[in-house]
C-alpha cells in the first residue's frame, strides 16, 4: 500500500483530548468559544468553509474542504474511485488504502477537516448523490464507512461524515421531511453512522432535510439522543452549508448543534445564527454556557486528539476561489497506482456469453463507439463542479468532485493496448450517428460500446436533470447506439460508465451483446482500469452494491416530489424488499462474474458462548458507541473456498443471515463478506465472524437491541441470490 499508518486508531486518545479541551476552555472568553464554532462566511477564506484563529489559545482556525472523491477547488492533487466503486470492491483493505492517500492529500494541502465519506443509503436509485455513497447495503456502507474514516484519518486529518440523517435524494432537500420509523432509523441508515463513531470520526455534518418534521441541524433527538446519546459521539457536528433552520436558529446550539457553516444564516444574509448573536444567547442565558462550554470542547478535542496542534501540520497552502494565491503542492504521490487498481477491483462484470472476455493478443480489429469512450474536448475539468456528461464519465457532478489532473480516457487505453499487441482501433464517438457507428463495429473482432448516466448534486442541472436523476435510461440514447452496433457485430461488449443502476431491457438478452461492464466511476485512471479487465490482467471481482431492476417500478422507493419523503417502505429497501416481494432482478446486489470459478464447502458454524443479552441494556452512553455485548465476537462462521477455474482470481464470498419469523425482519441481510485471492486450484479457509448486533433488532417501545430467539440462517452466497451453503442454528 501507498501510504502507511502513523498514529494508528485514535478513539482512545479521546479521554485525554477532552481532558485537555476542557482545561483550555475553562480560561476562554464567551467570544472566543463562539468564535471556534463559527465560520467566518462564504469565500472569507480559502477553503469552503473556515473558522477564525484564535490567538488567545494559539489556534489557527480549521480549513474545512470537499470532497469524498479528493480535495476539491485544488491543483495537482488525484481523483479518487468514487464511493459507490469503492463499495463495489468488497474489500476492506482497498477501503482504507483509499481513505489513508486521500487523507494525507487533505493533510498534504493544509486541509483541517475533509467534508466526506458521504455515507447515506441508496434508498431510491435515481438520488443524485447516490455515487458519493457506499450503496443500499447498511453493513456493507458500514465497513466502507469504518475503513474510509479510519483511513482519512490515521494521519491527522479530522474526517467530517455526512449528511447526517435521511438526505436520500436531491428534490427539495431543504425544505422536505423525511419521515421514517424508529427501528428503520436504528437497523438501516444509522448504522455507518454508528461504525464512522466506532471509527473515532471527529466530526458530523448534519442534513439540510428535516427529519419527522423537524430540520436535522436543530433535531434534538437526531442530535442528542441518537448521536451523541446512543451512538457515543464525542466529536463535533456542523451545518450542512447555510442548512436552514427554523425561527431560532441560534438556539439549535441547545438542540445538539456544535457549529454552523460557513457561517452566515444563508447565502443572501450578513448575519448568522451563531456569532455575536450565539453570544448574546449565552449573555441572556437562552443558551446555558455549560453548552457553549461543550461545544468548544468537542470542538477543541477533535483538534487536539488528531494532533493537529503538532509542529508538522501543515498551513494551508492553496486557495479555492484564486487559484493563484496557492503554492501548488504536489500532493498526488503515487496514489495513481492505487486509483488504478481500486477501478479495476470495483468493475463488475455482469455478462460473460461464451467467456468472450478476457480479450487475447490475438484480436485484431477492435471497434470503439461512444462519446464516454473519448475526452471531453475540452479538458476534464471545463464543467464547472463537472456538471456536463461530455466525455468519459469518471465522477458525478457537485461537491463531491474533485479537480482530475488528467482523466484517463478509454479510447486513449485501448488504443495503446492495442498498439502493443499490433491490432486496430475504429472508433465513432457519436453517440447518435448510429450510421457510423454501425460502419465502425461491422467485422471487427469485438465491438465496445460505451454508455452512460450521470446524476449529482441538486444546486447544478445537467440535460434536464436536476441533480436526482429523471429516469433509470441510459444517457444520449444508449440503449439505440447499444442495438445498432449489436446488430453488425457478432462479439459486441457493453461497457456502462455510471452514477448507480440503469434499466438495461433493451438489449441485455440480445445475443450478440456477449459482454457487460459495470465500470462506474472509476475516477482519473478510469481508462487504464478497464483495460486492465478487458484484456484480463486483472481478474474482476467487483460486486453490485445495490440491485439493478428490470423495471424502475421495481423498486420499493422511488424520489418524492412533495414536503413529505415518507419511508413507507420501512427495511424493505434494494435486496430486502426484492426477496421479500419475490420480485425477479435483472442484476441482484452482490452479484459480479469473474474469469475463473470458486467453489464453496464445508459450512461450520461455531457458537462462542455468551447468553443473548437481552437483559436491560446498559445505556450506550458517551463513548461507548453501542453496549459491548453487541459487538463481541458471538459465532464464528467457516467455510472452504478453491478456485476451481483456469486462472487467478478474488471471490467475494457474502454472508446473509436469514431471521426467524419472530423478527419480523427482511428475508435475509448481509453481515458479513470478505475479498479473497486464490491463486487457480487453490482453496483456503474463509472465517467470518459474527456478533450478537449482527443478529439484533431494534425494539422501539422498550428502548433497546434485542436478539430474538428461534431458528436462524446462514447463508452463504456469492451474491444475494446465488447461495452456495446453508446452515442453520438455534439461538
Ligand atoms: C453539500 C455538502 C458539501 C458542502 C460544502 C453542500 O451543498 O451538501 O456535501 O460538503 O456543500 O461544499
């Protein structure tokens, strides 16, 4: 790996950060303490939000910058896989390689605290900001969430998740209500909050929806009793960017609020919510100073507990806003060797007729069609907050994107690849000249076709697309430019370029489309990645992290246009409500082929001991995160895994439990998978591990975690429907 761990995990230093947070703030001024959780306003400083220095306690201020995908607004930096391919790797290793490059990039330009992982649920596959996310999987986003925040900040940084909670789609985010049960709440979109606590994340971004009525920056039980009761967080929370709040905005401090930004009350206003008005608050005793106290205190301790006041924390050393007034510290390092293989380990590949792929030296012609196999031509970087699909698509559009100090393109990689091997590239990169198109394709060894969808954030709309995306369809008339070459070219390969799922009826089953990728958006070396699968260099091993439907109205959720998103749908989101609807998918979560085979034997299931815990819980409590039991090892599950085909190669085994009626849970749901490489013929020995929380489920009217008792499954699959062991136990 790139990078390595300096300081280690770091949740345990926090006694000692607080302990020293208090000691400072005990001897701070009313307006000192403000001033830490305070922005000083939009583009006042050269990051995308800023906190002042405070000379009485010898503190510069925080730099507070974008993105999940790499530090945005600055030059000579990378762009990393995006979230939803790094969930589709499966593998925790790559997770938090990613999460280390990035953070010592953030740390490398001076950066205090980066605005990511982005770690809401696809909920409805057609929200914008989908692809900064870790997919439709609770524990699968989870171990993304643990990895990436353990990752970031291993070397200092402060990582900030986001957007905490319920900001599952882009249509009216600052207005509407998300309103969603309690146990939903427990068992589905708080958990990566919860493994990003476990995590030691320092900082929480807090969403411009409301939730159950009320803003979540000003949402008391959001705030208190959730985060910073029940899931232990000791860190600190700030706005989304100018998130509204109601009337009394200053009095969301008394709600759970720790910070606002970037600090005035909204885009058009000279006032904020904190400032001088928290401090006539505290002064009129409406907010009580033992709250301020705790606000600059977890502030200060996020600061202290990543050793930001070290002698080697670099200054801030680029501006956002004049590129100029930077230094241009090359902080890219050789993370271009990692963004590489994370985009070939987060490919999927979804249809391999007749094992056409990988491609061998001895093609010959090779035809390449389509705008996303090409540069845009006017650069990478010509959208601004990339909001065009011009181009290969490599990120989506928004605050989550980065600046791409060059972008890989297809073309440009399959044409050197073929060079080496003597072969000839025809391309059209028309996506509607279906005549030329068809010219190109017709008598070429293999035909690839490239296809897109983007979506983003809402403050930006792109082909008539407001952030969330209009449709499942792919982009630019995909799916005709799919057909025609289909239908001159015996050996044509579909390669999709996307934020997330897209209805492919049109053509899946036509029987010249021999192959399908699932590329995504595999950021800068987006080219080379997929050059790497095509021709087999690397085995895929990429896995679906959310279900691709036949028909949009598959699914159970879907974007709402009105105040209300209503999560009527409960726990029965992706796979879960697809099992339990016996809804056939077109491609099923967890699922991605591979060049070689793997067998799976030998199923043992080992009970650890312990009772189930289902006596009055202790309370979680700060620091605690979730009550012990929860989490401890409580069964271990084994399994044999061999490589059964003809070359090297990952599975991804995936472990489901299947609850007994009593739970009045979904069909089954993951808890646990693994990445393991086999070399061919090989077997080894795979051993997850399971705890009481793994089987758990949140009993709203007693307040708790309860595991109930009966007969569970286990389920052992390589994806959510192709189950390879089965075991039972009684618990
Ligand atoms: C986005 C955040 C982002 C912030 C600062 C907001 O519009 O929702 O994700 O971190 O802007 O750019």
């Amino acid at each position: 790996m790139p990078v390595s761990i300096r300081h280690g995990k770091r949740a345990g230093d926090w006694p000692v950060a607080i302990v020293r947070a208090k000691a400072v703030v005990a001897n701070m001024s009313v307006v000192d303490k403000v001033a830490l959780a305070t922005g000083i306003g939009w583009k006042n400083g050269p990051c995308v939000g800023n906190t002042p220095a405070v000379p009485s306690i010898n503190y510069p201020g925080l730099c507070l910058q974008d993105s999940p995908t790499g530090v945005r607004f600055a030059d000579l930096v990378s762009v990393f896989p995006a979230g939803i391919n790094i969930a589709a790797t499966f593998n925790r290793t790559m997770m938090r390689a990613r999460g280390l490059a990035m953070g010592v990039e953030f740390k490398g330009k001076g950066v205090n605290v980066a605005l990511g992982p982005d770690i809401n649920i696809v909920r409805s596959p057609r929200a914008g900001r989908n692809w900064e996310t870790f997919g439709a999987d609770p524990y699968l986003s989870g171990e993304a969430s643990f990895e990436t925040v353990t990752g970031l900040q291993a070397n200092g940084l402060q990582a900030c998740v986001k957007h905490y909670i319920n900001n599952e789609q882009e249509t009216n985010r600052s207005s509407s209500s998300s309103n969603v049960d309690d146990r939903t709440t427990h068992e589905i979109y708080l958990h990566p909050f919860l493994k990003a606590v476990q995590a030691g994340v320092v900082a929480f971004m807090c969403s411009y929806n409301r939730v159950n009525g009320t803003y979540s920056c000003e949402n008391e039980h959001v705030l208190n009793d959730l985060l910073k009761g029940e899931l232990g967080f000791q860190g600190y929370v700030m706005t989304d960017w100018w998130a509204s709040l109601d009337t009394f905005g200053t009095l969301a401090a008394n709600k759970g609020l720790d910070m606002v930004m970037p600090g005035e009350a909204s885009p058009s206003a000279n006032h904020s919510y904190f400032g001088p008005a928290l401090v006539n608050a505290v002064k009129t005793g409406q907010v009580p100073t033992s709250r301020l106290d705790d606000m600059a205190t977890r502030i200060l301790a996020a600061y202290y507990v990543q050793g930001q006041d070290g002698n080697d924390y670099p200054s801030v050393n680029f501006d956002s806003w004049t590129s100029s007034r930077g230094k241009h510290v090359d902080v890219q390092s050789d993370h271009k060797k990692l963004i590489r293989s994370i985009g070939a380990a987060s490919t999927v590949l979804l249809k391999n007729a007749g094992s056409q792929l990988p491609l061998g030296d001895n093609v010959r012609s090779v035809a390449v069609v389509g705008s996303d196999a090409g540069p845009n031509p006017k650069g990478p970087n010509s959208c601004p907050g990339r909001g065009c699909d011009v181009g290969i698509l490599a990120v989506g559009w928004g605050s989550g994107t980065a600046n791409f100090p060059y972008l890989v393109d297809p073309l440009s990689a399959i044409t050197a690849k073929a060079n080496s091997i003597n072969a000839t590239v025809f391309s059209s990169l028309n996506d509607t000249d279906l005549g030329a198109a068809k010219n190109v394709s017709s008598g070429k060894d293999v035909a690839f076709v490239f296809i897109t969808a983007d979506s983003g954030e809402g403050y930006i709309t792109v082909e008539g697309n407001p952030g969330d995306r209009n449709d499942l369809n792919a982009w630019h008339s995909g799916d005709e430019l799919v057909k025609a070459v289909a239908g001159v070219n015996k050996n044509t390969v579909v390669v999709i370029h996307a934020v997330g799922a897209i209805i492919m009826e049109a053509w899946i089953d036509h029987p010249n489309v021999t192959g399908v990728i699932y590329a995504g958006l595999q950021g800068q070396e987006a080219g080379n990645s997929l050059v790497d699968i095509l021709w087999g260099d690397i085995n895929p091993s990429g896995r679906l992290p959310y279900t691709i439907a036949k028909s949009p109205s598959d699914h159970s959720a879907d974007i709402s246009n009105g105040y209300n998103v209503d999560y009527t749908e409960g726990l029965y989101i992706d796979y879960r409500w697809f099992d339990k609807s016996n809804i056939a998918p077109r491609f099923e979560f967890g699922y991605g082929l591979s060049y070689t085979s793997f067998s799976y034997s030998a199923l043992a299931i080992v009970y650890l001991g312990g009772g189930l815990g289902n006596e009055p819980q202790a309370p979680t409590g700060p620091g605690s995160s979730l009550s012990s039991w929860l989490h401890d090892d409580w069964m271990t599950v084994t399994f044999e895994l061999t490589n059964t085909g003809s070359v090297d190669g990952v599975e991804i085994p995936q472990l489901y439990i299947v609850p007994p009626p009593s739970a009045n849970s979904p069909p089954k749901q993951l808890r646990n998978f693994d990445s393991v490489f086999l070399q061919k013929g090989e077997s080894s020995l795979a051993k997850m591990y399971l705890s009481r929380y793994s089987f758990a489920v949140w009993k709203s009217i007693e307040h708790r975690w309860e595991v109930p008792r009966g007969k569970y499954g286990v389920w052992v699959g390589a994806s959510s429907r192709d189950r390879r062991l089965y075991g039972e136990i009684d618990v």
